[in-house]
C-alpha cells in the first residue's frame, strides 16, 4: 500500500542525455559453458549506485565482489569457475538492464577480451577500463569495435583513448576536463565529491555518496518536516487516533497530502470521507507510521543528490523491514523500517542526525543502532551496510547474530531494492499534493 501512496508524490524529471549510438547486431543468446557448471549460492558481484547529472540512480556500477576477485586472484583457479563468475556479472548486468536501469561495468580484461562474455551483455552496456587497465590492454580500439559491435559502449580516460565513448574521469579531475566525451566519474570518495561531479554536469558519477566529509550545519529543518515529524511522535507513543487527526489540521498541506494518500481506498468504497479521523483510521497506525516516515525523509529536497538519497534511504528500510521478517528474533518490522530510513535523515534534511532525531522520539534500540552504533537493532543496519561497501565479513558478522542466511540477506536486498525503485519512480511520476 505504502507504494501507492508514494505514488501521489514526485520530484521534478530530469531526462538523461542520449547515450552514444551504438547499434546491436542481432545474434543468437549464447550462456557460457562455466553457466551449467553448479556455482554454490554467495555474494558475487558487488554495486554502487550510478548517478545521474540530476542526482538520481540512473543504474548500477557493477563488478565482482572483493570475496570473487580474491577467488580469481589464486593461480589455481579454474577456467570454468572464472566462467561462471562472469556469468555472474553478466546475469546482473542483465537484470539491471531488464529494470531499466543503466549499467556501468568493472569486468577483468579476460573477461572483455572473451567473445562469449561480450555476448551476454544487454545493449548499452558501459565497459569500464580505467588507466591501469586501459594501460594494459594492448590494443585499446580493437576492443572497443568489439564493443560497439554488438552494441556496447566503453568509459576509458580519454588521454589514452580519445575515440571512447565515455572519458573516465578520477576525482578532482572533472573541472579541468577540455572539449571531449561526455564524463563518468567514479571512486568519488564522499557525498561532498559527488555533490561536486553532479553540479559539474557528468553524466554519470559513482562513489561513496552516502558518507559526509564534513557535519551538516545545526539548522532549522522545513515546517512540513517538523510537522510530520510532530504527527509521527504521537504515532510512536500510540496517542489516540482522534489526536492524530487533530495534529493534521494544523496544517493543511499535510492534511491535503493524508486526503490524497487516501483518495484510492475512498473510491474503492464508492464514498468520499468524511473526515481527517476517517482518513488516518482507513491508513491504520501501522500504515500511518510508515507513510510519516516517508514523508519526513522526503520533505526536503534541496540537496542535489535528493533522489538518490531518497531511494537509497527507502531500500536499506525496506531492507531493515524484510530482515525482521525472516529473522527468528521477531523485532517489529515497522520499527525497522523507520530506522532504515532514517539513517540518511541527516544528509536528506542537511543537520546533524541527532538533531533530526530528536524532532521523533524513536525507540531506544533505533536510536542506539543510528547515532550509537551499537545496540539489538544494529546488526539490521550492518546487513544494509556491508553490502552497500561489499564488506564480506561485516555482512558475515551481521547475519549470524539475527540468524539469518547471507545468501537470504543477499536475495532481501534485491527485492527492497527494487521496491525501492518502483516507489522512487512513482513518487517522481505523480505530482505532489500542494
């Protein structure tokens, strides 16, 4: 339900540029030999958001986790399992393409270099060779034309490669940039850095955007998130709903927007609604805790990564949530989803974490896990984490205390990710209530 009522809401388009034509020969699928060899269930192939000049996720950098590279790195590593790795990498690449997202890609130039492997990828793929790679491939443009042959694109520094595609530029190196193919930045190390390639106009950037290089000033947040920050206390302390309702009348905005979340289920029942008390008892508590939330993570967007931030913030809840349902502990997953959430508010609303914490009084297990590090709950917010930096032994850590499989942790991250895209998407698509 919550998606439908993001779906009243959206943030201002921003169409990418077209990508360097790069017409696909038709071919036939062909799945790697390694592909049938059984490969046992782990996390193989790390990613990071691939931002986009609006500071949306406009797809994924994808490349083998550190786990698989370390496997690749042995010399008695077999051929078919550097096989079924790249199979693996492919497979992504290509479920990301099927959600219509773009995809960048970090493969071992082995891999590049193999016929089979190319043939796997979806169009529009972006092969990246950064300058130790390009370096050492020893004929830049005829992989490229095998690229462009099957409707592939390649990010290469443009000082080595003028004809690429994409120049791959390093931080710091945006600005001084002359006349030459448009840019991905990548290994930005800090949401200050991101901030900076994306007000630079790149095309794509990826890094660390999530972590702040310096502490957000101790501002005043809008009135719209104090106010649905207000609502959501007297959700936490289980006030009388009659309160709640009362809560929304003092301003309109937020009562408009609770009109509007509700405007679906009041035609389902074939009957406008009579009151504000109406709206929030036909949501229900439950429900109306996780739409406040959302709201409050949403009611600022000043930040030129706001809609990366927004739907990164919504897949480590929905995350958070997902594992409280599969962990044997049984924490409440509305709780959870909260801090999920939340653990971006300070960079969504530009102030300290503590500060935008104290505008709600969460649980004390949420507030220990965000501002603490430490408590029950923490171990939820290590799983999102860990794989969002592709830290095997932290996501190792996290999953045995909630007792729950990584291979399942993995496979929750996936659909919260998705979840989260499709929420993102609708909120962008449908105007917001006044």
């Amino acid at each position: 339900m919550l998606g439908q009522l993001l779906s009243r809401w959206r943030g201002g388009r921003c169409d990418e540029p077209p990508p360097p034509t790069a017409e696909r020969t038709p071919r036939a699928a062909a799945r790697p030999a390694a592909a049938a060899t059984a490969v046992p269930n782990s996390w193989l192939v790390a990613r990071r958001p691939l931002i986009d000049r609006c500071g949306g996720i406009a797809g994924w950098d994808l490349q083998l986790s550190a786990r698989a590279l370390d496997r690749l790195s042995r010399r008695d590593t077999p051929r078919v399992l550097r096989e079924a790795y790249w199979f693996a990498l492919a497979q992504a690449a290509r479920d990301t393409a099927a959600a219509s997202r773009r995809v960048l890609l970090s493969a071992p130039s082995d891999a590049l270099g193999d016929r089979t492997f190319l043939d796997q990828l979806p169009p529009a793929t972006i092969a990246r060779a950064d300058a130790t790679q390009a370096a050492a491939t020893p004929d830049l443009p005829t992989l490229a034309a095998a690229l462009r042959e099957r409707g592939l694109l390649l990010a290469a520094p443009a000082d080595v490669f003028p004809e690429t595609d994409y120049d791959l530029v390093a931080p710091r190196a945006v600005r001084s940039r002359g006349p030459l193919p448009p840019a991905i930045a990548v290994d930005l190390r800090n949401y200050e850095e991101v901030t900076a390639a994306v007000r630079d106009g790149v095309a794509f950037c990826c890094g660390n955007f999530v972590l702040a290089a310096r502490r957000p000033p101790a501002g005043q947040v809008s009135p719209l998130a104090a106010n649905a920050a207000k609502i959501l206390a007297a959700v936490i302390a289980e006030r009388p709903l009659a309160e709640v309702a009362d809560l929304f009348k003092a301003d309109t905005g937020l009562a408009h927007r609770l009109l509007r979340a509700t405007r679906s289920a009041a035609l389902a029942l074939n009957r406008p609604l009579g009151s504000l008390l109406e709206a929030v008892m036909m949501l229900g508590t439950r429900e109306l805790y996780r739409w406040l939330s959302v709201l409050l993570m949403t009611a600022d967007s000043r930040s030129p990564l706001a809609t990366a931030l927004h739907e990164t913030a919504l897949a480590r809840g929905r995350l958070l949530e997902l594992l409280a349902g599969a962990s044997p502990r049984r924490d409440p997953p509305e709780h959870l989803f909260v801090t999920g959430t939340f653990s971006l508010l300070d960079l969504l609303l530009n102030v300290p974490l503590e500060v935008a914490l104290a505008m709600t009084p969460l649980p004390t297990a949420a507030v220990e896990a965000l501002i603490g590090e430490r408590g029950p709950w923490r171990p939820y917010l290590e799983v999102a984490l860990a794989l969002e930096s592709d830290l095997p032994d932290r996501l190792e850590a996290a999953c045995t205390t909630l007792r729950v499989d990584v291979d399942t942790a993995v496979s929750l991250a996936a659909q919260a990710r998705s979840w989260a895209a499709q929420t993102a998407a609708q909120w962008r698509q449908e105007a917001p209530a006044a």
